[in-house]
C-alpha cells in the first residue's frame, strides 16, 4: 500500500486507541431510572485503506478515517414506551471520487423516534413483543433482504409501523408497513464537508410485508416464510425505474452448538416488474423473474475454542438482457456476514453472483474472537454488471470468473462490554472478468484493510 496511506493509518489506529481508551472509562453502561428513563451509546471510530479498487469510476487507492456516534433514550411509562435514537455519522480525508457515501456519512441524524407499545399475550399465546409507530430502523429474519447492518454509520431507516412478536416456545411474527428515508444530503461536496440535512420519507417508495417463524419445527431447527412488497413510483424531482417488485423466500437454520451439525438454507424468488431506466420517456414495464439462494453448512468442536468450519454457497441472478428482468434486487438487505466489508471495499453483493467457499472461525477466550473466509466468485450472468462493481460486458466475451475473495477479522474486549478492538483485512484476486470487461479499470488486485475501535457507555 502506498506510503501516505499507511502513515496515515497507523496514526490513525494510535489517536483512536488513546481516545477510545479514555472514553471506555466514562461510560455508564445501559441502566433504567426509577423513572423508567434509559439511555445508552457508543462511539466508533474506524480507518480503513484500499488499493486496486475495481469501480470504473472511483481511485485507485483510498482511505478514510470514520465516526459513528450513537445515543438511544427510552421512557417507560409502563407498557407504553417512547425511544429516540441520534446518529452522527462523519467521514474525513477520502478521495474526491471516492466511492464512500451517505452509509459513511451523514450528520446529526435523528435515526429513530418512534412510540412503542409492549406485547405480551396474543390470540391466546403468551409471549412478548413490541408494536412500534413512527421512525425506527428494522430487520428480519437472516438480515439479507431487510437489515439494519452494523457496518454502516448510517443504516436505512422507515416511517411507518412494525409488530414484531415472539412466543413462549421460540415463534416469530414480524410484520411491517413503511417508507424509507432517503439519506440527506446525497451530493459529494456536501458528503465531504459532513454537511447537516435532515433525512426525508420517500413519498414514492412503499415497503411491507412479514415472516413468521416456527422455533425447532423440523429436526431442531427454525423454519421462516415470508413476503416482502416493494412499489416504487416518481415523485417530484426524481425520477426511478418504478420498482414493483414481490419477494417471496423461506429459511431453514439452526444455529451452531457444541460438538454439533449447523445448516442456514434459504431461497427467495422476486416477481413483479420494472423499467429499463429512470428516464420520463421510458414507459415500458419489463416482468421481473429473478432469485436467490444462501447454503451454509458446518460444524463446531466440543473444545475451549469452539472451532467451527463451514461451507457456503450463495446464488443471486443476474440480468440476461432477455425479455424479462432476471437481476435480483438485494431490497434493504445487508451483505458484511455473507460477502465482506463494505464502504470503500464491498464489491460483491447479491446481485449477479455465484459464490462458494470455506469459513473458519473461532473463540480463544472470552474477550477474542476471529473469523478467516475463502469464496471463489462468478458473474451468474455474463452480460450483466458484477455485484456492486459496476464492471460489465454486455457481449458476455469476458467470462464469469469474478476472482477470488479472501478475508480475515480479529475482535478483542480490551475492557469487557466498554472498549473493543477489531481488525480486518480483504484481497479480492481478479479473475478475468474483472480484468477483461471493457469498463474494467487496469489495476492490480483489489486490497483492503481496516481497524475499529469501539466504546460503549
């Protein structure tokens, strides 16, 4: 990596290590009042470098130094709470064209404030749960198609209603009406400048929908369905590729234990339609057929380390510049568990790939924990764009062969649930697509690091 940005980093990685380390001893951890007024926060600051990026139109190399600062309050009044939560996130010294965006930086944010009544018996079940009006953020199930990832500084947030209840035994509803906010402000001067604009509902965008999970229903394990509706339209001064889009998926997991066999297997098929762009003058409704597929088996020993190896598959349909639209549209979902960081690496996504590979990961001790993953990449489509890279070759003459992926995270409890270290690396090894395709940049392979430090008050 060059020069500057090491230097860069490593001084970065000394400042939040004193910082962080003097604010870890302020915090107060999450503690309600005799009021029933709660409040609790962290603060995270993470630096990160890349080299050989693979996006046309972004730099070679990057790095940028970010901030997330979050604080969440609470009063009960006894079943009926009401919850604010403020975001401020910020990024410093990334390039001009930098691919960073409203994810990494978006200030002073009110990120949730919503009314939230508690639930316990329904329909003759007991349970609990929680039925939240308002703005708030949300997820569901596995987290790959609505999430709120938290790698990002800035998550997605909704206006609308959530119930989101569980039983007595483990079952699950969790039902959702909403519009998202769209992230402000979105130009680049004002992204770099850390600018302060209130986040607005998107008036022409509608998302609902629920799953219901059934706790050990077959062999131990969790079986979910669910059904998700997106209906985009335009609105005044912006113009979409009016979205009308139902997916519909169902998830077999059950989670990993001692000594034990671990599975996570879900699908999803979309239907509905879309246009061919955003422009005015493009009226024609292409049908939607397009889907996914997640497979991850493994295993972990019955030792101090708790070891575990598994293998994983995953499948998103890509664009065949057929009739139908046939590229899987990820929704709200998140993609660091699956596919690697994100910002200013992230170049897969489930869109357009075809995925298999090998994930060890371990528990020294309590405090350290350790993740290293091998994927081999392929464009399910050739003649579609790859991920989230932006590369294409619409001849399909370039091939499939993506590259491969490797990455590896360290986490350390430097002071048990206040201050936290983590560490991670990524090379994405370009295959001949990525190399080949007409719009793909002359680099080398794609490199990335970073390191985070977190405190929690």
């Amino acid at each position: 990596m060059k020069t500057g940005y090491t230097a860069m980093l490593s001084g970065a990685a000394f400042a939040l290590l004193v910082g962080g380390a003097g604010t870890a001893q302020a915090g107060t951890g999450k503690d309600a009042d005799a009021t029933g007024f709660s409040i609790e926060g962290s603060v995270r600051a993470r630096a990160e470098v890349v080299e050989g990026q693979v996006r046309p139109n972004a730099p070679d190399s990057d790095a940028m130094l970010s901030f997330r600062t979050l604080i969440k309050a609470s009063y009960d009044f006894g079943g009926v709470h009401i919850t604010g939560e403020l975001d401020d996130a910020r990024s410093y010294f990334q390039h001009g064209q930098s691919n960073a965006g409203t994810s990494e930086s978006n200030a002073l944010e009110p990120l949730q404030a919503y009314l939230g009544v508690d639930l316990g018996t329904v329909a003759g079940q007991k349970g609990k749960g929680v039925l939240r009006l308002g703005r708030f953020t949300a997820s569901s199930g596995s987290g790959r198609l609505l999430d709120r990832p938290d790698w990002s500084n800035s998550p997605t947030s909704f206006l609308g209603v959530n119930l989101d209840w569980s039983s007595k035994r483990g079952d699950r509803v969790n039902l959702i009406a909403v519009r998202p906010f769209d992230k402000l402000p979105s130009d680049r001067a004002s992204i770099e400048d850390n600018q302060v604009e209130l986040d607005r509902a998107n008036a022409g965008v509608h998302f609902w929908g629920g799953s219901f999970t059934r706790a050990k229903a077959l062999a131990g394990a969790n079986v979910e369905a669910y059904g998700f509706w997106l209906d985009e339209g335009d609105r005044a001064g912006r113009q979409t590729r009016n979205r009308n889009l139902f997916t519909f998926g169902t998830r077999i997991n059950r989670a990993a234990a001692k000594g034990q066999v671990d599975f996570d297997v879900e699908a999803a098929l979309q239907h509905g339609t879309i246009r061919g762009s955003t422009s005015a003058a493009d009226v024609t409704d292409r049908k939607v057929r397009a889907g996914t597929t997640h497979v991850e088996l493994g295993y972990t020993l019955a030792t101090g380390w708790t070891p575990r190896v598994a293998g994983v598959f995953d499948y998103a349909s890509g664009d065949t510049s057929a009739a139908s639209y046939t590229r899987f549209d990820p929704l709200f979902g998140g993609r660091r568990g699956d596919f690697g960081p994100i910002s200013l690496y992230g170049p897969v996504s489930r869109s357009n790939v075809v995925s298999a590979g090998l994930l060890f990961d371990a528990k020294p001790s309590k405090r350290v924990d350790f993740m290293v993953k091998a994927q081999k990449l392929w464009l399910a489509s050739a003649t579609d764009s790859f991920g989230a890279t932006s590369v294409r070759d619409a001849t399909g003459a370039s091939g499939r062969d993506a590259g491969l992926q490797l990455e590896g995270r360290v986490r350390t409890w430097v002071v048990p649930k206040r201050l936290r270290l983590e560490a991670g690396a990524a090379l994405l090894a370009k295959g001949d697509f990525l190399t080949e395709a007409p719009n793909a940049p002359a680099r080398g392979d794609m490199r990335f690091g970073y390191l985070t430090v977190s405190t929690f008050f």
